[in-house]
C-alpha cells in the first residue's frame, strides 16, 4: 500500500495515477486528550485502520496524482534520527571502510524540519551552501526499546525517500540539519509488505535533470535493523518516528530555483522545488 498526505491534510491511497482519497477512516482512530503519547496517531493506529482503509478504496473519491499537493507522509514524527557516513562505494571493496557508527553514534533533526514534495526547500540562510542528500526513510510503526536485530523489522511500517538537507558551517551538525524544510519526505509511505528487501534498493538524485547521486542500500555498511538495534538502546523509538539510513557518494549545493528529482527504485520518486 502506498499511504499518502496531501492538500489540507487528506489522507490517501495510490491507484495507478491516482490518489483514492480514505479520510473519513480518520474518524476511527479512538479520541485522545492532553497530554498526548508521543508519536503520530495514524502511523500507530494504522494495523487497525488498514481493513477500513481497504474498504473506503473501493468507494473513495479518486484524484488525478498530479492534481494533488503531495505532504509528508508522516505528519507528527516524536523525532528524526540520521546516520552518518553509512555508504561505501562498490570501487572501495579493496579497502572496505569501517563503520563509525559505535564511535559517532546518529544525529537527531529537529521535527519541524519536515516537510513535503510541494511545499519545497526554503534557503533561509541565502549566504551559506545547502547540500542535497537523497536517503531511504524508515518509518517506524510500534513502540520499540532495546529491540534486538532479529526483531527490529517487526517494529517498521514503511519506507519513504527522503531529502536531508544540510546547510555548512561551524554549527552543531543536528541544527544545520534542523532549518524548516530540511527534511524533505514523499512522495508517500510504502508499507514493508511491498518491499522484499530495504537492503537492495537504487536511489538516484538529480538536480536541473543533471545526475548527482546514484548509489543502492546494499552498500550500507549499517543495515536497517542494525541501525534500529542500535538506536533503540538508547531511547524509546515510538510510531511515526524516522530514521534516515545515510547518503550514497554525490552529495553537493543548490542554489535558488534548482528543481531536485529524487527516488528510489521501488519506492517511488519526487520532484522538489529550492527557493
């Protein structure tokens, strides 16, 4: 199923080119009152709501995909987490780098980061470069701590790309990375039924139709469920949380006006505005 947010905030699901609009089984997620569980309310309801969402797609009002303003997927993550330096290029075999990941640990993205394909990348800061960096998001689904390798996959909805923006300087990584609209989500949420094997997908990213990256996620030197093991040992991971796996070789600037095309093959692809 490919789970979608667009417009004011309706919800729906693809068909082919178009978009069967399933709001109504938002009715259905059981009322709740401050204050509120972490975590997105539809993403942790979804196991129960999916019946119903099956059933309004055989009555729902369908859309023309072009006509709507994709949103991300996601809409109230109780945080973005992202890995470091987790690519190696297939040339490198002879010298295999060596994960940094128990040394330097995932950086953490402030939520309001998010955003989707049609609401763009703003440059708030015009005088500083903004880098590009297509990645595979893994949507979290359940409450999870401490969730060992073998079991980490139980706990993952879906999939998403995902454009994280980096602005340079002198900061600390986690607010570079933390400007609005620097993490950009679409152009929907495949759920992991659809997806054999997150360890053996290309992404690709042009800017202007000019290729910048190309890469696949079976030269993750630290898999999904590794990177869910290891994160969960140090916090709780709740539904609708997003975990950003590392970016392929290729990274590089944008300036106003640059139009990004990113995808992942599988997944599916979007097309982002820099302004």
């Amino acid at each position: 199923m490919r789970l979608c947010r667009f417009d004011t905030d309706r919800v729906g699901v693809l068909r082919g080119d178009r978009v069967v609009d399933v709001t109504s089984v938002l009715d259905s997620i059981p009322a709740t009152r401050w204050p509120f569980d972490p975590g997105d309310l539809l993403i942790a309801n979804f196991g129960r709501l999916k019946h119903l969402i099956d059933q309004e797609m055989l009555t729902g009002e369908p859309r023309h995909l072009a006509d709507c303003a994709l949103k991300s997927p996601v809409a109230n993550p109780s945080k973005i987490l992202g890995a470091l330096n987790n690519y190696h290029e297939p040339a490198d075999d002879a010298d295999y780098p060596v994960s940094t990941l128990d040394r330097d640990g995932l950086f953490l993205k402030a939520s309001t980061s998010l955003a989707g394909p049609s609401d763009g990348i703003e440059l708030a800061w015009p005088g500083r470069q903004h880098d590009h960096e297509v990645e595979l998001a893994v949507v979290i689904g359940s409450w999870c701590r401490n969730v060992s390798r073998e079991r980490a996959m139980d706990h993952v909805v879906g999939y998403t790309v995902a454009l994280d923006m980096t602005m340079k300087g002198s900061e600390e990584r986690g607010l570079r990375k933390s400007l609005d609209a620097h993490t950009v989500l679409g152009p929907w949420l495949i759920t992991r039924d659809e997806i054999a094997d997150p360890g053996n997908l290309g992404l690709w990213l042009q800017v202007n139709r000019q290729p910048r990256q190309r890469g696949n996620t079976r030269n993750l030197l630290n898999d999904v469920p590794r990177l869910i093991e290891y994160v969960s040992s140090f916090f709780t991971l709740y539904p609708g949380d997003i975990l950003l796996t590392g970016t392929p070789p290729g990274a590089g600037p944008v300036a106003p006006g640059d139009i990004i095309d990113a995808g992942i093959v599988g997944v599916g692809s979007m097309r982002v505005e820099v302004r």
